[in-house]
C-alpha cells in the first residue's frame, strides 16, 4: 500500500522534536552564512550566488540522469542577473532551467499557486515536444517509478491516477499555503514528499519538487536559500531513492524527515566551502588578471567554472587548445608562462605533463 492510498491520506505523522538538534545547527549555520555573504564586497558576493545557482542547475538534473551544459547554465543565470557573460547561452533546457531556479528566488515571498506551479513546469519541459508542458498529467494508463530493464521492470512506487490529480494539487497547494509547520526544514520535508508522491507531470517531478523544497526554507529563514539542496542529494542519490521509496509506504515520516535535515545539512557546509572558494577565486584574479593575456584569462576562466571541485582532469596541452583555439607552440608557451607565475603547477612530464591551477 501506498501513501496515497491510506484512508488518512495526506494526514502525515512525525516526531519533530527527534531532529531539535539540527534544527538548531541549520538556523545557526544558515544564519552565518547569510551573515558571511551580506559582509561580503558586492561582486563576490554576487559570484557566489551565482555558483550556488549553477550547482543547483547542474545537480538537479543529473539527480535525474540529465546533463546539461554548465556554460549555458552559467551564462544564462549571469545574463538574467543583468551581469558580464562569456557567451550566449543556447542550451534552450538550460536557459529554461536557469529561468525557473531564478524565478524561485524571486518569488519565495508570495503563496504557491496552481498557475506558477505549472509556470515553473512550462519553462523546465517547454522545449521537450514529448511532454505537455504545463499540465498536469493525464491519460488512465497508472504512473510508475522504475528502474531496470524494460523486460524486468522493479516498480518502485505507483502514483495517484491521472484522473485525482486536479484534486490532489488544489488540496496540496492549500496545505501549504495554511501549513502551521513552524520548521522551514521540517515543512521543505513534508512538501518535497508529498508532492512527489502526487507526481502531478509525466516528467519534471522531482525537478519542480526540489525547486518547491527551496522554496519552503526560503520562506521559513526569509531569504532566498544560500545553499544548494540537489548537490547534496545528488552525492547521496542512491539514499535519496531509498529513503523516498521508504516513507512513500505510509503517514508516518519521521525517519524521512532525519535523512532530509541531515541533507540540509550537508547542503549548508558545501555552500560554506563554495564561499570560500569564491573569495579565493576573487583575490586569485586581484593578483594575476592584469599578467595574462587573453588566451590565458579564458583558460583560467573556464577552469574556475568548475568550482569548488576543479577542473576533471586538471588541464594539458590539448585541452588548452581546445579552449583558446590555438596552436601547440602557443599554447604550450603560454602554459610555461603559466608556471613561472606560479599560476599553475605543472606534473608530470612529456606527453603526460598536466597542470593544476595554484589557487
């Protein structure tokens, strides 16, 4: 039996005084940090904002098994924010994405309705031609979550039918909008899962769910979340899975409730390393921009992109090459220069010589 289905549907049940604790930790930790950004000079604290919003964008989609492109998103986000970009963006997924996640920022204030619901659906699925974007699902065929071969499915769970589902959203919306949950972590919890289990689209779910999880903390803390929930999730994906599947079997959902603060959790040191990173990143080009030459600066750039996980492989002759559109004399002077900055570090030798940024 499902969630949906018991007779006390959505009446759910929870111990929240189990995670006091880290209710405490989050309201210290988020306050720090938001503390942390405001002190901080405008541009960096813009480019932080800016890297959070690219992690969530990045993540949120590969929890999905979905890649989109990290430049698109990047410059989309930075374009909407009025600020410099590296290129037009193209990715139309990714621009639409972008939209959404700003969106949610700019609006945190106001109550949930059908209509920006649906907004945010239109603008993450507006471009698959397979999906009607916008709409709930219908059809009577039953909506599943597997995973597996198509020959031997494992069905996960099994969602309200298509034809509940304009009944299901209006009771949802209200709850939140009237929710006396005092807990912005506690609510973000309770939304997340309840709307996943009403899965209202024929995809983009767990997208829209994540981005009305962010809305609820923004709500509960009155400031638009300075952290990034799907990274979190996404480096626990498989847990994440998990503790969905378990607590869509019934009402009572404390234990989901834990495995969700303690992402939050997770989420709020990553977005502290982020900071960080940015400030060094900062400080790194106040030093040395004025020393490279346009080659170089966007080499260095698009390495800094990656964030605070660096660049996968770090970077070689041919990956230089391949960013400045160069030749090899070039670009192999121009990473020598490099080192005798002291900008990269150079390891290795020969063929096999690559390097990593010293920052």
């Amino acid at each position: 039996m499902y969630n949906w289905q018991h007779k006390n549907w959505p009446d759910f049940k929870f111990d929240g005084a189990s995670i006091d604790t880290e209710l405490m930790k989050f309201m210290l930790k988020a306050g720090a940090l938001k503390g942390m950004v405001t002190a901080l000079p405008e541009a960096i604290s813009t480019e932080t904002i800016v890297q959070i919003m690219v992690a969530e964008a990045i993540k949120t989609s590969e929890i999905e098994g979905e890649v989109i492109n990290r430049i698109d998103v990047m410059s989309s986000i930075r374009k909407n924010l009025g600020l410099p970009i590296l290129q037009e963006p193209k990715d139309k997924n990714a621009i639409g994405l972008s939209q959404l996640l700003i969106d949610v920022r700019n609006t945190y204030t106001q109550s949930l309705t059908q209509s920006k619901i649906l907004e945010w659906h239109n603008l993450l699925m507006g471009n698959n031609k397979r999906i009607n974007a916008g709409q709930w699902r219908k059809g009577t065929a039953p909506m599943l979550v597997i995973s597996g071969s198509a020959s031997d499915p494992k069905v996960h769970f099994e969602a309200p039918p298509s034809k509940s589902i304009p009944k299901q959203m209006k009771g949802f919306i209200e709850w939140y909008n009237t929710s006396e949950i005092s807990s912005p972590i506690i609510k973000a919890a309770v939304a997340h899962l309840y709307f996943i289990s009403i899965h209202p689209f024929e995809d983009g779910n767990g997208r829209i769910g994540r981005a009305i999880a962010e809305k609820a903390l923004s709500q509960g803390f009155d400031n638009p979340v300075l952290f990034s929930i799907s990274k979190a999730i996404e480096e626990n994906r498989a847990d994440y899975y998990k503790a969905l599947q378990q607590a869509q079997q019934k009402l009572e959902i404390t234990k989901w409730i834990e495995w969700f603060s303690s992402i939050i959790m997770i989420a709020l040191d990553d977005a502290e390393k982020t900071i960080q990173f940015t400030i060094k990143k900062v400080k790194f080009f106040d030093k040395y921009d004025k020393s490279f030459n346009d080659r170089q600066r966007k080499a260095i750039n698009r390495i800094l992109e990656e964030g605070v996980t660096g660049f996968k492989g770090g970077m070689n002759v041919n990956k230089y090459i391949s960013i400045t559109n160069t030749s090899k004399a070039t670009a192999t002077r121009d990473l020598q220069e490099l080192v005798a900055m002291n900008v990269f570090v150079s390891k290795g030798a020969g063929r096999a010589t690559g390097y990593e940024i010293n920052i």
